[in-house]
C-alpha cells in the first residue's frame, strides 16, 4: 500500500521540474541561447503530444480487449509522416509564410478570411477537444486511485474527488504563465515546447521501462513472450475486421493532421522548416518504440492480475502487483506526463482559437472605430486568451464530471477524433484545389459535425441523458432510418465507423458540390490561388492598394497590437526595404501586405483584415491581381514576374532620386539662408553690446546718472557677449564634428549615471516651466563603452528642448531606455504637440526651427546632436506616432562596440 | 509734448536700448514684439515714425509694410527698418515694400536718433 502523500509529493515535485524546466528554456531564449532550443529534436518530441494518457494507458487495456487493432491509431500517423511528407511540407510552408496560428485560422486565411469560419471552425474544435481533456483528467484520477487500491481485482472506484480538480487547477495556472508570454501566437512557446519535449522523454522511458520488466523480469526473455503471446486466450485469437482497420487508421492520420493541438505543435510552433524532414523519420521511430511493448504489457496483465482488473491501467498494476514500487510511480508520472502535456498544449491551441476568432470579432463590432482610436488591443487579446484557457480545462473538467468518467478509456478518444476529422475536407481540399470555396467549406464542415453530433458525441453520453433512449431505439418520431445508430437504415455497423462513415462522406459530398454551384470573392480566389501554389511561385496577389491610409495611423495601430519596439523595428525594417530612412514607410500595397501578416500572427488573419480594412477603407482587387490568378501558364508567371522585380527595382531607385532631389531642394534653400541665418545671429548680440556701449560711454556727458541702469547695462552687454561666444562655440564645435575632426573619450559608465547627470545639468539654471521626468531607472541599468562627455551632451540637449518647446499645460519628458540586443536605444518623449510629418527630418539640419518658435537657441542643437550620434556610431531620430515630440538615440552595445 | 514712436521689435536688449536713447531726447516711445498683431497696435495708436525689425514672430517685418503702405491711412507714414540681415538683396527687398529709411544692425546710436528726427520732419 503507498501512500497518497508520498503521491502527491512526487507529483509536485515533478510539477516543480517542469516549471523550471520551461523557466529556464524562456530565459535562455529571452538571452538569445536558443541554439539548443532550435534543435530538431525538440520539435520531433514536441510532436509526441499526440501520444497522450490515452495511448500510454489506454493502448494497452485496447490490446487487452481488442488485439493488435491499438495499432491502428499509431498507424495513421506513421503513413500521414512517411507516405504523405509532402502534403505536410506544403502545410507547413503555408502555415509560416501566411503567419497563421491554428487551424481555425488556416481554414478563414484560406476561404477569403471569413471571420464566421473561424469562428465555427473554434466552436468544432472546442467542442471535439473537450472530452479529450476530460479522458486525461480521468486517467490522472485513476492512476491515483490504482495506488490507493491494494486489490487490482476489486474496480477501481471512478472517483470524481478532488484529484481531478487540482490536476485542472494546476494545469491552467501553468498554461496561463507559459502559454500566454508574448501576444504573437506565432512565436514560439520556448518555455512550454521544452516541458513538453521532457514529458515526452519521461513517458516513453517510463513503458520502455515497464515493458523491459514485463519481458525479461517476469516472462524470462523475448522468445517466452512470444509464446504466452500465443498461449493467451484472448490475444491469440486477433480479430482483423478490414473496414474498421482502415476506418480506425484513417481516423487516426485525420486526427493528426487536424487535431489543434498537433495543428500548434507541427505548424505553429516550428522553427525551421526543415526540421520536418528529421521528424518524418524520427516521429515514426519514436512511435514505434512506445507501442513496442504493449502486447507484451496486456498478456502478462492479463495473466498475473485477476480477472476484473482493469486493462486500462496494467501498466500501473503489474509493476504494484510485483512489488516495484519504484516502477509504478515511474509508470505513474510517464502517465501523468502524457496527461499534462496534452492538456497544455490544448488549452493553448484552443485560447489562440477563441481569443482570435471569438472574442475580437465581437470586440472590434462593439467598438466599431476601435482600431485606430480606443485603448490597449494587446491587454483584451492577452486577457481573453487567459480566460479561455481556464474555461478550457474547466470545460473538459466539466465534461469529465457529466460523462461520470465510465467509459473505456479509448471510446471517448475515438469520438474526439471523428469530431475533429471533420475539417479534413475543407482543409485538404483548400490546400488543393482552387475550386474550393467558402460556401463549400461552411457546409461541409457543418453538415458533418451536426451528423457527428448527432450519430456519435450525442449518443457517448448514453440513452437518456441527452438523447431520450426512445429516439435512440426507435428513431426520431418513430422514424426507424433515422435512428443515430442505424441511419438509412444501415445496420449493424460498429457505431464509430458508421458515424463517420456518414458524416465524413456528406461532408465531402456537400464541400464539392456547394464549392462547385457557388461563385468565390476575389478574395477567396487570391488566397486560394496562394495556397494551392505555395510551393510553386513566389510572391504572386496584392490584395491592398496603398495611399489613402496615414502611415503614422497605421504605425499607432500597429504599435498596438505589437508592441512599441515590434512595431517600430518593422516600420523601419519597411522603410529601408523602400530606401527610405527613419520609421515612416509609404503606405504601398506591399508594405499593407507585410503589416497585415505581421498583425494575423497576433490576432489572426480575419480580424487582421477587418482592423486593417478598417483603416485604409475597404479592399480593392484590382483587374491584374485577378488576371494573375487566373493566368496558368508558368512562363508568363516567370516573365511578369522578372518584370515586376525590374519595375520594384525602378520604383525603388525614383523613389530613391526623388527623396534625394526633395532634399537637395530644400537644403539649397537652406544653405541660402544660412548666411543669412549667421549674420542674423550674430548682429543681434552685437546690436545690444554697441548701443549700450555707446550709452555707458555718452553717460554722465549729459547730466547725472543713476548707478544701478549704469551696472545694469553694463550686465547686457556681459550676457551678450556670452551669448555671442556660446554662439561661436556651437558653430565650431558643429564644424569639427562635421569634418570629422574629433577625438573621442572613450570611457566606461552606467546609462543611469549618464542620465541622471544629463537631468541633473539640464535643471540648471533654467527658470522656465517645470518639467516633470518619468524614468524607469531598472531598465537604464546598462554598460556603455563610449564618449560619456558627448553622449550626455546630446541628452542635455534633447531634456532642454523638452523644457522649451513642450507646449503642454503640464509639461512631462519620459525617458524610456531599452537594450539587451546589439543596440542600445533611450527615448525621449515629451506631451506636447509634436513635429509636424513634414518638418521631421529637417530638424536636424542646421538653424532648423519649428514654426515660428524663438525660444532663445540658434538652432544648433539637434544638428549637433546628429553629428556627434554618428561620431558615436549611432543614430538618433524622431520617433513618429507617439502623441508627443519623440526621440530616439541608438548606441551599439557594448559588445559591438569593445569587439570594434 | 513729445513726438510719438512705436518700436516694433522682439529682442527685449534692443527695444530697452532703443526706447533709453530716444526717451532722452524727449520722444514718446512705445513698444511692441509680436509681429502677427503689430497692424492692429499701428492702427490703434498712430504713430509720427515707427521703428520696424524684420525677423519678427508670428509675421515678417517685409509683409507688415507691405500691408502698412496698401492703408489708407498708414501709407505715408515713416518708417525705419532695421535688420539684421546684412545681404543687399534685403535691401532691395525693403526698398520695394516702400521703406522710408533702412539700416542694419548693430547700428550707431547717433544715427537712429538723426533718423528718426529727420522722418519726423519739423
């Protein structure tokens, strides 16, 4: 007898390890070590959540009742891995250039991101994956109990106790910390892989172990295996029925591929696609290993425990029944580790589903403006995702508690795969044929899943807790051929194989026919034209036309949705691809495309589309677009498409001239009135020093005179003539930077340090309204190797500016650093009005003022600032889309810079 | 009773330095800095001479006397440009606005005051 306590310690303590485990693989990854998490190893064992609770335990109660057929379900999997690679290859590519995050939303991107798709597609998913979750619940509680029960013979009592919540509790608490970390569901869930990627070692050791006991500890070798094999009553005797065989096997391969938890682990959360070629091998082999002792496990089972035990759970009771404790409990956390995993990686399958698909949805109806206007986008995804999670597990907790945990262990998954095969159709047939259309796919998907529903998941409950044992026997108003069981009159039938049977060929059948008599949207034919020949040609449909959005809008909207430094690194990534500097890109076609991916990988491709339609105010599909899909032929494609990269290259190297030409226009302008601008600025000192020279020296010729004007004026022309030498100053320190002239101090330092001096200069002796200063001083804690000196001088210089031309009523300066890259960067950004679009990149040249502003300077100090920033070898720019005038200074790091 | 002045001008040094001289001579002098509003203190107080800069805030000092000699009753009135922009095409530029004298900065005490005696004539 063990006890319960000790259980619960081990099972806390390994709860404790794969915490760290996945702590640990975050933090490497925030480091940038992900060498090792990028291994193809991982993936393939990530890939091992498909072996859940279900196939650890249940395969072998499954061999003990029915034979080899267990083999069918790993079988699927197996043939879809080596016979069908290429489908998976195409899937994937798909996956990851599309940015898609489930399999709802491959579905929608695919049928002209249809937002009603999705969301039917999250409610069949839900619905198909929750009583999966209530079968992992149900072994971890009969896996507790097992050891709670001295005699296998006596049933184990299916008690609903307080195991099962604690296991759910527990299991939303770590999906939540490590499944929802960053909003994109496109990245990849180090922390969670790597746990998951443990469990599957844990899992498979733990039968190889069992079996390895089985076999050479209790049956003396390979060969007296065989034979008790042989000898065994109810094994020997191996029914083969071939319609279930390929049913089952069919069934199983469906599953795979459309489960939404393998869907995250295969598609979402691959790295490089080529670690799909080392899984096509390595999967199978890691499947293999796991089924291989099986059999073995069941007859031995079947032999040494009493008749009654639960086959279910031999490989927990034939280690007890031996007296290896230590065994069982590996055999219990192998099976535990199935159940976690599965469960994890579901909930984030499905709150990725539900977030993007149903809550946004409504969310963005609700508030009709609120992409462009209302508050923070990420905070509601971020929630929504966490709520769903918990409803999730507490869904399949929910199930487990109504379904009275009776069923065999293996039923219940069974009916989850049917339901779940259900968007088969609609997924093969969209990768395939461009024929496919939304109409088709909606009623396929849904014609299937009510006949599912309706012959399967319905009737699991048993007679008379949903379906009236009446209906069930009799058929709907007595109607015999529509009995769940019997449809058309069909008799006879295994009711699995019936029901899907059934809802797979009227799926089919209505996915071809519908998609056949309706007519596609443009949009559904540019998607379908990008997913059929993903593989093939590059590029290929625009589905935007640039120009009436404000990029600046887009860049707050964005900023959003991604985050600031997200979402500023890709406008400038952008711009530069267009040959433009700084953060603003043109609003073209392309550069919608690329946002519009970049945001589906957040909340998904539907609601992507309709934020981003929103904004730039419908979708065009012009007549090339359209003749472009249609066009087959291969050469022309090529052709055209040499032309377009010839003609990219064109608009590129005008837009290129024509930024240049602007600028030289305007710096000729310039240039001429900086003569102006210096005679300006230096007669006006010069004006006050010789009139009130003048006066000082006519005193008293005339008359008395008062001593205090004497001394007053006397102080006019000593403030002058320091203005007049600050003047000359800056214009000589600007020249000497300009000709590269200067030698820099490099010294070492604190970035907080810098700052705080830089604040501390800036007060002084400045009498203009008070600028309140917000700093995160835990994130300025970073090294710097540079010229301190002169990077405090252009940190002076933009906290000064904020002083002088921040207009607000309650002047505020946040300086924002962040580092941890190659790069540096401090934010200065103020609450006023900010810089006019046009006047942002002519602030920096010399005497540049904004407006009419003539708050004392000359107008040196940003020029200077550039000057010494590219001396530094960094940069410093305005950073649009902030609310007020913002700037950014980058610096290398501090490795890039000691490595120079 | 002295003559009155108006001395539109934003550097706060010159305007004192301006108003010190000819305050001492006898004249009523007064002063303005902003250039979007300096028409409507022109109208309002009717100087005999105004003293007028260029580089003003809010307006030129060119458009100013622009508008100033397309008024009926401003068109003659004189006035003294000073600036600090030394370049001859802003003379000409002056010149063309219908300026009654133009001088640039730093200038000579004396020469103001004789100035601006002068276009205020007897």
């Amino acid at each position: 007898m063990v006890s319960l306590n000790l259980l619960a310690v081990i099972c806390f303590g390994y709860v404790a390890f794969l915490f760290a485990v996945a702590f640990a693989a975050e933090r490497a990854a925030a480091a940038g070590r992900t060498a090792w998490l990028r291994s193809p190893w991982v993936y393939t064992l990530s890939l091992s959540i498909y072996c859940t609770a279900w196939t650890f335990y249940g395969a072998v109660g499954y061999a003990a009742r029915s034979g080899l057929e267990f083999l069918t379900i790993y079988l699927g999997p197996t043939l879809v891995m080596v016979g069908w690679w290429w489908g998976l290859n195409k899937l994937v590519h798909i996956g990851r250039t599309q940015r898609i995050t489930s399999i709802a939303d491959l579905i929608s991107s695919r049928y002209g991101k249809s937002s009603l798709l999705a969301a039917g597609v999250t409610v069949l998913a839900v619905v198909g994956t929750t009583p999966y979750i209530a079968l992992q619940l149900q072994s971890v509680t009969l896996s507790v109990a097992a050891f709670a029960q001295p005699d296998p013979a006596q049933p184990v009592p299916a008690d609903p106790s307080a195991t099962a919540v604690w296991v759910a509790v527990g299991l939303a608490i770590f999906t939540v910390i490590f499944g929802t970390r960053n909003l994109d569901a496109n990245e990849r869930h180090h922390g969670v892989v790597m746990a998951i990627a443990v469990e599957a070692v844990v899992k498979l050791f733990a039968l190889l172990a069992v079996g390895v006991f089985v076999v050479w500890g209790i049956a003396g070798g390979a060969g007296a295996i065989v034979e008790r094999i042989q000898a065994s009553p109810e094994l020997s005797a191996w029914r083969i029925d071939g319609a279930r065989w390929a049913g089952l096997t069919f069934l199983a391969a469906a599953a795979f591929l459309c489960l939404p938890r393998m869907f995250q682990v295969m598609v979402v959360e691959l790295e490089d696609e080529r670690h799909l070629r080392t899984a096509s091998w390595a999967f199978p082999l890691y499947v293999f290993l796991i089924s291989l002792f099986v059999v073995p496990i069941a007859v031995v089972g079947l032999e040494a425990l009493p008749a009654g035990a639960n086959p279910d759970l031999f490989v927990l009771t034939v280690p007890l029944a031996f007296g290896q404790e230590g065994l069982a409990f590996l055999a219990f956390l192998g099976g535990f580790s199935a159940a976690t995993s599965m469960v994890i990686v579901a909930a984030i399958a499905l709150s990725t589903m539900v977030s993007n698909h149903i809550v946004m949805p409504i969310w963005l109806r609700l508030t009709r403006r609120g992409a462009s206007v209302s508050g923070d986008v990420r905070h509601v995804v971020m929630l929504a995702r966490r709520l769903s999670i918990a409803g999730v597990v507490f869904l399949g907790y929910l199930y487990y508690r109504l379904s009275g945990g009776g069923a065999a262990l293996a039923a219940i998954g069974l009916i989850a795969f049917a339901g779940i095969a259900q968007v088969l159709p609609a997924m093969i047939g969209g990768l395939f044929w461009r024929g496919a259309t939304r109409n088709g796919a909606m009623a396929g998907i849904a014609g299937g899943f009510a006949l599912w529903l309706y012959t399967l998941f319905l009737p699991s409950f048993g007679p008379d807790v949903v379906l009236p044992a009446a209906l069930m026997a009799e058929g709907p108003f007595g109607i015999g051929w529509l009995r769940p069981y019997a449809l058309f009159g069909i008799e006879g039938l295994d009711p699995l194989i019936h029901s899907v049977l059934w809802s797979l060929s009227i799926n089919t059948v209505l996915f071809l026919a519908v998609s056949l008599a309706s007519f596609p949207e443009p949009l559904e034919r540019l998607q379908g034209a990008q997913f059929v020949s993903a593989l093939g040609t590059p590029g290929g449909a625009r589905s935007w036309q640039g120009g009436a959005v404000q990029t600046e809008d887009l860049m707050v909207m964005a900023q959003r949705i991604l985050g600031p430094s997200e979402a500023q690194a890709l406008f400038r990534r952008e711009a530069a691809r267009q040959g433009l500097g700084g953060y603003l890109p043109e609003a073209s076609p392309e550069f919608l495309e690329v946002l519009e991916r970049e945001l589906s990988g957040s909340v998904g491709a539907a609601t992507a589309h309709a934020m981003l339609a929103q904004m730039v105010g419908g979708m065009q599909v012009s007549v090339q677009d359209l003749l472009a899909v249609a066009d087959e032929t291969a050469q022309i494609m090529e052709y055209s498409a040499r032309l377009e990269a010839q003609q990219e290259e064109l608009t590129r190297t005008a837009r290129q001239l024509r930024e240049a030409n602007e600028k030289l226009t305007r710096l000729s302008v310039q240039k001429d009135a900086f003569l102006s601008q210096i005679s300006h600025e230096l007669r006006t000192p010069m004006t006050s020093i010789r009139a009130f020279s003048e006066i000082l020296r006519e005193m008293g010729k005339d008359g008395p005179f008062d001593p205090d004007d004497q001394a007053r004026y006397a102080s006019i022309i000593h403030d002058e003539a320091i203005r007049l030498t600050r003047l000359l100053d800056d214009l000589l320190d600007l020249s000497v930077l300009e000709n590269g002239q200067v030698s820099l101090n490099i010294r070492e330092g604190t970035l907080s340090d810098l700052i705080d001096h830089a604040v501390a200069t800036a007060a002084a002796g400045e009498d203009g309204p008070d600028l309140r200063i917000r700093r995160d001083r835990g994130a300025e804690r970073l090294p710097l190797v540079t010229d301190l000196d002169r990077l405090s001088q252009v940190f002076i210089n933009l906290i000064a500016n904020a002083r002088k031309y921040c207009l607000s009523e309650a002047p505020q300066l946040t300086i924002r650093a962040g580092g941890g890259g190659a790069w540096i960067t401090v934010d200065f950004i103020d609450n006023g009005q900010g810089i006019p679009r046009e006047q942002q990149d002519m602030i920096f040249e010399k005497f540049a003022r904004i407006g009419d502003q003539e708050a004392g300077g000359a107008g040196l100090g940003l020029a200077i600032c550039r000057e010494i920033m590219a001396r530094l070898g960094g940069t410093i720019a305005y950073l649009p889309g902030q609310g007020g005038a913002a700037f950014r200074v980058r610096l290398p790091a501090r490795a890039a810079l000691a490595a120079q | 009773m002295g003559k009155h002045v108006l001395v539109i001008e934003d550097e706060p040094n010159i305007v004192e330095a301006i108003r010190f001289i000819l305050h001492r001579d006898g004249w009523r002098v007064d002063t303005h800095s902003d250039g979007a509003t300096a028409l409507e203190a022109l109208r309002a107080q009717r100087p005999d001479v105004v003293i007028l800069d260029v580089m003003l805030p809010g307006r030129s000092g060119f458009e100013i006397l622009r508008e100033l000699r397309s008024e009926d009753g401003l068109a003659n009135l004189p006035v003294l440009m000073l600036t600090a922009r030394g370049q001859a095409k802003d003379r000409e530029t002056a010149e063309r606005a219908g300026v009654s004298r133009y001088m640039t900065k730093p200038f000579s005490n004396a020469e103001v005051l004789a100035a601006v005696r002068e276009m205020a004539g007897p």
